[in-house]
C-alpha cells in the first residue's frame, strides 16, 4: 500500500468519526437551547474545547505550540467564521429543528467542494455538476415541503431560522478553507486551540453567565458533551484535511444527517418528552434524500 493511499483512508477514517459526532451534535444542541440561548452555549462549547485542547498539547507534546512563534494570521478569519457557524447554526436549529437543520447544513460541503475546485485546483466532472444541480432541486423541494408542513404562525419564524443555518453553512466554508490552508504548515492541535480560545474571547462579552450558574446536573453533563464533541470533531476534521482531498472529506460529512434522521425517528417512535421530535414526511425524506445525493455527487472527484 502506497504512503499517499495509507493516508487517504486515514483522512477518511476521520471524517467518518466527524460525521458520528454531528450526527448526534444537533439533537443535543437542540435540547441545550431549551434552557440557554445559543450564544452562551456556543461560548461553552468553544471555552470547555479550549481547556481540554490545551491541556493535551501541555502534557503530550508542549513542543507544538514554538509553531506559533510564526502566529498564522489566517486562522483568525477561519475563527471568527467558526464562530459565527456556531452562533447562526445552534440558533437555526431552536428557530426549526435538528432534522431540518441537518439538511439545510448540507449546503456548506456543497459550497466546500465547488471551493476545491476553484481554490486547490480538484478536477470537476459533468458527474458533479449534475450533482450540484441535483442537489440545488432537493433544497428547493425540501423548503417547500417543510414550509407547507408549518403552521401559518410558524412560517416566518422558519424562514428566519433557515437564513440562520445558510449564513452559518458560509461562514464554515470559510472555516474549512482556511483550515485546509492552515494545516499544511501548521499542527491541527495548535490551529484549533486557536479556533476556540479566539472563539471563547470573542462571545465572552455576549455570554448570559447567570444562566450557567443555574444549570442542573444533567445540563452540566450535556453541555461537557457538547464541549468534548467539539474538540473531538474539529480535530478529527483537521486531520481528515490534512490526509485526504477536500471533495472527500465532503462526501462523507455530508451522509451525518442520515444519523439525525434516523435517531429523531426513533426518539419519535418511544414518544419521548425531552425533546421536540421533527420526523420527516415520505416527500419531505425524497428531497432531503436528493439534497444529500446531489451534494455526495457534486464533491466526489471520481
């Protein structure tokens, strides 16, 4: 086995435990949003990410932070678009729901894999092509089907809510860029300690601290969950760029909203009470089933 094809499954690999982690991030997030707003849950996120991030490089290998004697200005753009992903993402599931944000989301590693081919010269087929104009259909009919199925009170407040996950699928692509520029030079570890200490920084001022303070033991738990999927996920993601191409990377990012699906079906079959469950209808799971082929066409390079 040749050393370059060693390390395409081995960003693969990564990629593969990314999307186990979001698959099940957005049904957590939305249960969190139900007692703290989504600024000071993102904040959370990024400060227990930022502890545990820098704890590890401390104790494993310290010697990676003399990386940042030459400080890699290019990470703040892809902080600050991290940090606006989180804030726009958490803050379009409380306005709709997991199941429909998971779908909508899909947007970025569409938009990811168009940028592999203008920014890192990744050849283009008609195959993806097709996928990207398969894809764009499976949005369209996916927001008219999710639109008819909500209440006319509703409608505005799901409109609102889909722009936010849109601006947060941009702001990744931003992210994403970046990262994969980033991390040819620099430790994935180093460059997301970066990400989320600037991230904590810049919410810090927005945070509703009280809140925090009055959470119950379960919620403490869900909010360490969501701090240890954070760090997990975004340095599997930083090494699934750094071994493998872009447009693979987005093929299977894209599949983790299967996950969601799946588990807020069931959630819905045991009729449990802790969490609004949004099950797809028969023409709501086609769309979103075109959504996600056309986007696994639209990255997949052969």
């Amino acid at each position: 086995m040749s050393n370059s094809s060693s390390n395409q499954k081995k960003g693969l690999v990564f990629a593969c435990l990314t999307a186990l982690l979001w698959g099940f991030l957005a049904i957590a997030l939305k249960v969190a949003v139900t007692e703290i707003d989504p600024i000071t849950v993102s904040w959370f996120r990024f400060t227990s990410a930022s502890i545990l991030i820098f704890g590890f490089i401390r104790f494993k290998n310290p010697k990676e932070f003399s990386a940042l004697k030459k400080f890699p200005w290019l990470a703040l753009l892809a902080a600050a678009g991290l940090s606006l992903n989180y804030v726009g993402y958490i803050t379009g599931i409380q306005l709709t729901g997991p199941t429909n944000s998971q779908i909508i989301i899909q947007s970025a590693p569409l938009l990811l894999g168009i940028i592999g081919v203008i920014i890192f010269k990744e050849k283009i087929t008609k195959r993806q092509l097709a996928g990207i104009l398969i894809a764009i259909i499976g949005f369209y009919f996916f927001y008219l089907n999710q639109l008819s199925s909500t209440a006319t009170s509703g409608k505005s407040i799901y409109n609102s809510g889909s722009v936010y996950i849109l601006i947060a699928a941009l702001c990744w692509v931003v992210y994403a860029v970046s990262q994969k520029i980033l991390v040819r030079t620099y430790p994935v570890r180093v460059i997301n300690f970066i990400l989320f200490i600037f991230s904590t920084f810049a919410l810090a001022p927005m945070v509703d601290y009280q809140s925090i303070f009055q959470m119950n033991i379960g919620m403490w738990f869900l909010m360490l969950f969501l701090g240890l999927n954070t760090l997990l996920a975004y340095s599997f993601l930083g090494e699934a760029f750094k071994h493998a191409d872009a447009n693979k990377v987005g093929i299977i990012i894209t599949l983790n909203p299967l996950i969601t699906i799946f588990v807020m079906s069931a959630l819905a079959y045991l009729e449990v009470t802790w969490i609004a469950t949004d099950v797809l209808s028969l023409p709501g799971f086609i769309s979103a089933f075109a959504v996600l082929t056309g986007a696994i066409l639209a990255v997949k390079s052969k």
